[in-house]
C-alpha cells in the first residue's frame, strides 16, 4: 500500500507523489489514487506546474471512473424516503451504491453525504433533486462548483425510495430513454447532463490559466465526468505549449 501523503505543500517533490498514486492505481486501490491526484493537481496548480498538472488528469480520470463503475454496480436508491437519516444510507454492509437525494433532505446534507463518503472511503455516488420524491420533474443541481441544473422525467414510481440492483432490469416503460433499462441507468444518465450543464458555461473565448480554473470548477458539479476531464486536459496542454 502506497504511503499516506499528510501534507502537500511547497517543499513535496510531487513527482514522487505520483509515483504513489501509480503504485495504488495498480493496487486497484481508486480511492487512494484519486486523493493523491487531487492533493498534486491542486498543488501543481498553485505552482502554475502545467507539465504536472497535464500528467495527474489522467490517472486521477481513470481512478475516478473505476470508482463510479463500482458505485454504479452496487444498489441505487432514487429519491431519500422521508424521515430516514442519510447517516444510515452506507455502512459497512452498503459500502457502495448510488443515491439521489431528494427534499426535504437539500444541498448541504448531500454535500455532507459526499463528504462522509469521501473520508470513510466509499465508492459512493451522489446527485441531489430539488424536489420532492413524488414530483413528475426531477431538478438535478450541482452541490458544489457552479451553480447548474438539468430537468428530467422523474424515474418510474417502483424505483423511488427504495435499494434496487443494476439487475433490476423492470421495465415498465420499454426499457428506453428517458428511464433507461435500471436505475443505475437512470443515475448515470441525469449525471452526465448535469456535468454537461456545467461544461457549458465554459465557453471557446474563456482561454489560458482562466479556461483551467473555469473547467477545474466545473468538475466539482461532477468529478467522474468524462468529457470534463479531457477539456481540462486539452486546456493544460495548450498552456503548457504556449509557455
């Protein structure tokens, strides 16, 4: 197990940083990969490091993907039941899953949620609806970075509120969009829109180290977003070439 890194600062050779966060990442170890890329990128930010900071987008892409692949294939609960505590959604027999929180539970108790989730290293995923389990239109909106939101058709009533498995293929409406064919299909669908609500207000005239900070935001709505991390990869890359 590569060695814990308490503190990053200006003296850290963030090289060898890396090489820890390569040696959990061949530990399949995903958790650890991605605190160690992100303690560099933010550093290799603050020393306007672009060579390093191109490197850490790669395996902190790929740590972050398995972690949503292992989240996703765990059980999935659209829409908080009213009145059970969000404490009690993982534990150590659900140490992984998908949920969306839905009100009266609202932003900050999801965020808190990631945030639990993050220090007792689980493969959980979080999106947060602001409305009410039984609402026809789900609103999805960020929790952290820029203020962004989607709108979907709500999921089918006999997925809200309750633990359902991938292999929970019912498909009361085709098994088509806009519910897709399980739920975690439906959780995958509505956080990739709202990271490409995010990657929107980005746009072609914001350029250099202002494009950078602008699209490393924007991966705080959605932190597996896939398209999120290229851009901010392409972003680094025309910097570091410029320089």
């Amino acid at each position: 197990m590569p060695a814990a890194i308490e503190k990053i600062d200006a003296q850290t050779d963030l090289d060898a940083v890396m090489e820890s966060a390569s040696e959990a990442l061949a530990e399949m170890d995903y958790l650890a990969t991605e605190s160690l890329c992100l303690a560099t990128l933010a550093e290799a930010r603050r020393r306007e490091d672009w060579p390093c900071f191109t490197r850490v987008l790669l395996p902190l892409q790929e740590a972050r993907r398995q972690r949503r692949m292992i989240a996703a294939d765990g059980p999935v609960m659209l829409g908080t039941p009213r009145g059970e505590s969000l404490d009690t959604l993982f534990n150590d027999e659900r140490p992984a899953g998908c949920v969306v929180v839905t009100r009266p539970a609202d932003r900050s108790a999801a965020a808190d949620l990631v945030e639990r989730a993050r220090l007792d290293r689980r493969h959980v995923e979080v999106l947060w609806a602001d409305n009410e389990a039984e609402a026809s239109q789900w609103v999805i909106r960020s929790t952290a970075g820029p203020n962004v939101s989607c709108t979907l058709p709500a999921p089918p009533a006999e997925w809200i509120g309750r633990w359902r498995t991938p292999q929970d293929s019912n498909e009361p409406h085709g098994g088509g969009r806009p519910y897709g064919k399980t739920p975690a299909d439906w959780f995958l669908d509505a956080a990739e829109r709202l990271g490409d609500a995010a990657l929107a207000t980005v746009g072609p005239h914001v350029t250099g180290v202002e494009r950078i900070n602008a699209l490393a935001d924007c991966l705080a709505v959605v932190n597996d977003h896939e398209i999120l991390h290229q851009r901010l990869y392409d972003a680094a890359r025309a910097l570091r070439a410029a320089r």
